[in-house]
C-alpha cells in the first residue's frame, strides 16, 4: 500500500516538471517567432500609418491556418507573427494533451474523462468556429 | 503615428501592464483593452483580441514556475476548466450578437469589480473536512509551505462550478482572463487556500482563454501589427513582475492600482453609454 502510494507521488511530481516544461518552451518558442516576424514586419511597414480605428475582420490571410502556411511561403512578415500566435495559443491546448498522457500512465480513468471532455470542448470551439 | 511609433509605444504599454498585471495578481489583459481603446482608439474588437494573446502568455509564463513548484492542484485545474471553457465558447458565440458598447460597459463593471477584489481579504487557513464531492473527484490535496507540507479539504463543489461557468462566459465575451472571479469561485465558496488559488486560477487562464482565441482568430479579431508588441511586452513585464515581487511590498501598489483600475473602468462605462466605441 505504502509503495503504491510513493510510486504515484512520483508521477504526479513528473506530472508536473513536465507541464511546466511545455508550458515554458512554448511561451519561449512563441515570443521568438513574433520577434522575427515584428522584426521583418517594421522594416517593411514601419513607416506606414496604423488603422485599427475599424474593424476589418476576416478575409485576410493569418485569419486561417492554410493562410498562415501559405504566407509563410511567400516570406510574408504578418504571417510570421500570426504563427506566433498560433503556437502560443496551442501552448495550453498542448498542456491538456501532456496531462492526458500523464493521467493514463496514472490510470487515473477519472481524470482520464475530465481531460478528454476539456479538450473535446476545445476542439468543438476551434472548428465551430471555421463554419460561423 | 507611423506604425514604428505606435510598436514602440505600445511595446512600452504592454511592458508595464505585464508589470502591473503581475504584482498585483490582475493579469495583463484588463489594461491592454483600455489603452488600446481609449488611448490608441482602436477598435474594441481588436482591443479583445490583443487583450486574450495577452492573457495566454502571462498565464503560461508564470504558470510554468508555480506548478513546477507544486502549488498548482492540477486536478482541481482540470475538472473546473470543463467550466471555464464551456463558458468561454458561449461567451465567444454570445459575442457575436453583442453590440460593442454593451461590450465596453461589461468590461467596465468586470473592471470594477477586479479592483474590489484585489483588495478583499483572503481565506489563510485550510479546511479540515470536506464534502462528499471533493473526495469523490480527488480534489482534496496539499502544497508546500514554509512550515512544511499543508493539506487541505474543500466544500461547495457545485457552487464553485457555476461560479467558474460564469467567468468562462465573461472570458470568451471580454477576452480578459477573469481571474478575479476564478479566485472568487475557489476562496469564496470552495475554500481553495489562498497560494493555491491564486496559482491554480492563473494556471487555468490559459486554456480558458485559448478556447475562445480558437474563434477569435479566425474571425480576425487577432491583428499581428497589434499581436507582437503585446505578445513581447507583457511576457517581458510579468517576467520582471516575478522577479520584483519578492522583494517588494505590493499593498500599497495594489491599493493605488484599484484606484487607477476604476477610474478606467468609469470612463469604459461612460463612453460605452455615449456610444463611443
């Protein structure tokens, strides 16, 4: 019972040195992307006039994933920033993956199905989202 | 204003709302959206998608530290989040069929009562019993301190839940992390431990925030002109917010700040009833 009980200390302590490591590389990887890309954005654009003052909304190609790829290809600056984003905004979505996988080496079934209905909820939200 | 002007002023504002957003435990969110707003007069909407880009990355900066540490209750993280991210897709779809100046003056009032918040007093101490609900969904746990190991139990499960609910909805419709009502949820009713709460709500931001980013980006809401200036100065302003809270007394920042918060979310109100936005 006793040696049970160490052994899942141990994973939870895994558990988490693991998360905070995605956590943390993702944040790094993400800032290092925008920088590039903010870089070559200002010395494109950086004499232009900024217009946020109306909203735009979609249409423009870092509103998509395949825009994004395909900016990228053309070397295109915002695009650059926009994968930025990308990565910072899977950074969590990530983590919850990390943590199904650590809750199954818990057998943990429980947490097992909270972890899936939060990711579930995610997934609905991000290609719900494709069709409004 | 060329657009190199407005990047480095706005790489300063994002710098010290990253600073102030972390001593004082507000998150960088809450005052990307009114200097945006009110001083750059961009449109809120852009304003929401910077402040959500913002959210994340202060959520997941300071987050990686605390769970390492072992504070976070991960398992209390993860049951709530199926809360705060239902809400966040409601509160994302509920935008859609929400004018903007009833926009602005919600973030007024969530606004004002963030600064309440802030200043309320804590629950210190830890629960000895639980509720029935709280063993069944292991949530019962304990983090480190200077005297060691403290454990503790909590109550009001269902009441905390709803409580979480609304601050995903508020989430997704504003774009801040609401981590003032995720602390209210878990003191308040749940009787989370403070140090506990506070880690465990920061640690959730991220993921309540990137369910409603998912929609948000999609529907334009996320300018890379405004993105990256946001992305490097909170990131780089709660980085030294961590490193200063050590050292310094926030009680009176924290103070000064509510007071400053108000005054902003005063002005959101009122520009949103003249409908300025």
């Amino acid at each position: 019972m006793n040696t049970n009980k160490e052994t899942k200390k141990v994973t939870d302590y895994d558990m988490q040195q693991l998360i905070g490591q995605v956590l943390r590389y993702g944040v790094l990887i993400s800032g290092l992307v925008a920088i590039t890309g903010g870089i070559w954005y200002l010395y494109q654009q950086g004499s232009g006039i900024p217009d946020y003052g109306t909203f735009h909304g979609e249409g423009e190609g870092y509103t998509s994933l395949t825009g994004i790829i395909k900016g990228l290809g053309k070397g295109s600056a915002t695009e650059i920033i926009q994968l930025g984003v990308v990565i910072l905004i899977a950074t969590p979505i990530i983590r919850i993956v990390f943590s199904l996988v650590a809750f199954s080496l818990e057998r943990d079934k429980l947490y097992i199905l909270i972890t899936l209905i939060v990711l579930s909820i995610i997934l609905f939200s991000m290609f719900g989202g494709l069709s409004i | 204003m060329t657009i190199l002007t407005f990047t480095l002023i706005l790489l300063l504002g994002a710098y010290l709302a990253g600073l102030a957003g972390s001593l004082t435990g507000l998150g960088g969110g809450v005052v990307i959206i009114p200097l945006l707003t009110l001083f750059f007069h961009v449109d809120i909407r852009y304003a929401i998608g910077a402040a959500l880009v913002a959210s994340i990355a202060t959520s997941s900066g300071s987050a990686s530290a605390y769970v390492k540490e072992g504070i976070t209750n991960i398992r209390l993280g993860m049951f709530l989040e199926i809360a705060t991210t239902a809400g966040a897709v409601m509160g994302a779809v509920l935008a859609i069929y929400t004018p903007v100046n009833i926009v602005a003056i919600l973030f007024g009032v969530t606004l004002i009562f963030s600064a309440a918040m802030t200043l309320r007093k804590k629950h210190e101490g830890a629960l000895a019993e639980g509720s029935k609900l709280s063993y069944v969904l292991k949530l019962n746990s304990s983090y480190p301190a200077k005297q060691g190991l403290v454990d503790y139990k909590l109550k009001n499960i269902g009441g905390g839940f709803s409580i979480m609910t609304l601050a995903g909805i508020l989430s997704g419709l504003l774009g801040i992390g609401s981590g003032a009502l995720k602390v209210l949820a878990m003191d308040s009713a749940m009787r989370v431990p403070f140090r506990v709460s506070t880690t465990t709500s920061n640690f959730m931001v991220g993921v309540t925030a990137a369910a409603s980013a998912v929609v948000y980006l999609q529907r334009g809401y996320i300018d890379p002109g405004i993105a990256f200036p946001v992305i490097i100065g909170v990131l780089a302003g709660a980085f030294t917010g961590s490193k200063l809270l050590m050292r310094i007394d926030v009680k009176w920042l924290k103070i000064i700040f509510s007071f400053a918060i108000t005054a902003i979310a005063l002005n959101m109100i009122y520009n949103g009833f003249n409908h300025k936005f």
